[in-house]
C-alpha cells in the first residue's frame, strides 16, 4: 500500500473556524548553506520544483487548539513573493484562506514528549470565501448553479486525526 507523505487537505478541514495572517509573507532562509558575506542567508528552494521557499504564520481561530498549534506556519513554493489579500476586517490580523493547501505529519521530539505535528504548504493565499469565484459553477440560465448537498459524513477534526495518527504511530511502534 502506498501512501504519499504529503497529501491535500481542505482549508476548512485544516482551520475550521479560520485563519488570520500574522505578521508578512516572508522568504524561508536556507540554514544548510553558507552566509553571505553580509552575515544573511540564501533563500531555500523546494526540493521537487526547485522554486523559492516563502512562509507566512497563521493564527487558527480554532478553540480546540493547544499553545503549540496557535501559531501555524504555512510555506509557498513560488517564484514571486505571495501577497496576501487586503484586511478588510477591524481585527490587526488579516483572515485568509489556502488554495491547494497540502500537510504532511511529522514527529516533533523538541520538548519533554515527542509529539505529532504538521508541515502545512499551499499554493496561494486569498480572502476567505473567494477561493472558488474564479471559475463558479453556473447553471442553464446562466445564474450561480445550486449548491450541492453537503456529505452525510462528518470529516474528522484535527485533534481526532491526531489521535488516530498517534495510535498508527505507536501500533507500528510496538
């Protein structure tokens, strides 16, 4: 059975109750090289496309967040920086939402117990409910077509998959 690392994932599976820019969009500096003279370092590429690193950090909205998931980092591969979208809100922090948003969990062993974590990566950044308006189903009348009905199942929270994965990882353990 083969399972990618790396796999897609819904804005609104990731951030259920949503996303607030913090801060910039900034290049992710190569600490595998060498310094420039200048004492700075270069930016890291992607190792599959070979494209510039970018992050920005995320604040989720979600009550069920622990301290250590409040802060997300979410990284671009693009050739040019991406701009995030205007802030419209009254809040000091932007909301966004990720088109192509993919994960991968990974096992942080940085304090007392090591701990599932997750590298999230997107394709860009947009305000939310807007990643869909490009290309918006209409139906005969030209019109907006109707909405589909929503699953009859549940997708699973973050803190549940988790869980699950945590249970895989000390299954497979021993």
């Amino acid at each position: 059975m083969a399972i990618a690392k790396r796999f897609e994932i819904s804005h609104q599976t990731a951030f259920p109750r949503g996303a607030f820019l913090r801060g910039f969009v900034e290049p992710v500096p190569d600490f595998q090289s060498e310094q420039r003279p200048d004492g700075s370092r270069p930016q890291q590429r992607d190792k599959e496309t070979g494209l510039p690193l970018w992050q920005c950090t995320v604040i989720d909205a979600d009550d069920e967040a622990g301290r250590r998931e409040f802060g997300v980092t979410v990284k671009f591969a693009a050739q040019h920086q991406p701009v995030p979208p205007k802030n419209t809100s009254p809040l000091p922090w932007t909301p966004v939402e990720f088109v192509g948003l993919t994960a991968l969990p990974y096992v942080d062993d940085s304090g007392n117990r090591p701990r599932i974590a997750w590298s999230f990566r997107a394709r860009d950044l947009v305000a939310p409910r807007q990643a869909g308006k490009p290309g918006e189903a209409k139906d005969a009348a030209g019109g907006p077509a109707p909405r589909a009905r929503p699953p009859k199942f549940r997708p699973w929270s973050r803190r549940t998959l988790r869980r699950r994965l945590k249970r895989s990882v000390r299954c497979a353990i021993g």
